[in-house]
C-alpha cells in the first residue's frame, strides 16, 4: 500500500484490511499547481489521500498574508484529527501539481471498523499533531538557521520513511517565498540563511528541485530536530 506508508502502524494491517481499504478508494484525482483541494469554512466532506506532489494547508489573514500551518506529503491525509463534517479552519493549495485519492463518508464508516484501520488514522492525526506542536517551537524559539534546518530535516525524514529519498537526496519545491510563509521570515532573511547553511557544507542544491544533505547529523544538531514521531531510519 502506497498511502500511509510514513506511518509505524502501518506494518499492522493484514492483507484483509489492506484489500478492504484499497476497495474503498475513491478514483484517483489530479489538482493542478495552486489549485485547491478545500477551502477554509467548507465542511470536510471526504478525506484526501496524497498519492503524489505536495501541497499545504494555510489561513487567509485580514491583511492578505497566507501563512502556511502544515505541509502535506506523498501518504499524508488531508484530515488532521478535525473529522469529517467539520468546519475547515484552513484551506488546502497545491503546492505541486498534486494527485490523490478520497474516501468518502460512508466509506470511512466502513474503514472505522476495522480496529487496525482506524489506529492507523488515529495515529495520523497523533502525528499531524506533533508536527503542528513542532512548528509552533521552531517559529518562536529557534534562530532563522535552525528553523530553516528542522523544516529540511522533517521534510527529509518524510520523504526518507515514504521511500522517496536517495543517497541523502530528495524533493523539495517550496520556494523561498513559501519558506517564508512556513517559518515566519521575510525572504530576504531565508535566503541569506540558506546560504549559510551551504557555507557549512550541510546542503546543496541538485537538479530538478531536489536537495542533497551532506551532513545529516550537523544539519539534525542545528535545527534541533527529533526525528523520533517521524520513523526516520538509518
């Protein structure tokens, strides 16, 4: 199963659980870059199931600024421990061009009752919330350096538990502008940042929007980061 792949309890569900889920999918859906999954105020109909490209959820503020609140990954689901037929207190932008898969409300009624299914969105919702607590700690009590390392760390630890990293090397899209919008910081600031954190020799730039971690370890110390809610492995 591709989707939840980041996830621990993942290695739980038997092949039984995994073929009832697959039959609950909805068809595969494309979003282009900056379109919209959902709105802020719509009521959670579905759920969204990243399969490929990132996107984000963000708040629109009364001066027009967009900080963005979370990221979601290739195996994320869009609900972060809200529920369906909630009000949405953010909306959800394609950061990428985007392709997930839904599961409706009935649907999901359904999956529930599988006790390892609803563990693994139970655990989904744990770690979206640890991750919302994470970015909380970076914006207000780390230097610009280190808010920038723990959001490349995290995004690596992400995309290394999904198998989408290779020899220190993974996707990264967001611009500089949309780390602004994550880390609280004018766009001048995170550039000037980034490029200290190369001087170090803890990254560089590869083609095709990909980063290179060249010290893993230097990169996790600066930033901070705990990896331990994320599964990252060796």
């Amino acid at each position: 199963m591709y989707l939840f792949h980041n996830l621990r309890s993942r290695n739980d569900l038997c092949s039984e659980d995994k073929r009832i889920f697959d039959s609950y999918l909805g068809p595969v859906r494309e979003v282009q870059k900056g379109g919209h999954l959902s709105r802020e105020g719509d009521t959670m109909q579905c759920l969204h199931l990243i399969e490929m490209g990132w996107a984000c959820r963000y708040r629109m503020l009364r001066d027009g600024s967009k900080p963005i609140t979370s990221l979601l990954l290739p195996g994320d689901v869009s609900d972060n421990g809200q529920g369906l037929y909630t009000r949405q207190e953010f909306s959800i932008k394609a950061i990428t061009p985007l392709r997930f898969n839904t599961i409706d409300s009935a649907s999901a009624e359904r999956l529930f009752e599988r006790p390892r299914i609803l563990r693994l969105f139970r655990t989904s919702g744990h770690i979206s919330h640890s991750m919302a607590l994470n970015w909380i700690i970076n914006v207000s009590a780390r230097s610009a350096e280190g808010r920038i390392a723990n959001l490349l760390c995290e995004c690596y630890a992400r995309s290394h538990a999904a198998g989408l990293t290779f020899r220190g090397r993974y996707f990264f899209p967001l611009t500089q502008i949309e780390i602004s919008d994550v880390l609280g910081l004018s766009s001048v600031h995170v550039s000037r940042s980034i490029n200290k954190i190369k001087r170090k020799g803890l990254i560089e730039n590869c083609d095709h929007k990909q980063i290179r971690i060249k010290n893993w370890h230097a990169l996790a110390l600066l930033g901070d980061f705990n990896h331990e809610d994320l599964e990252l492995t060796s």
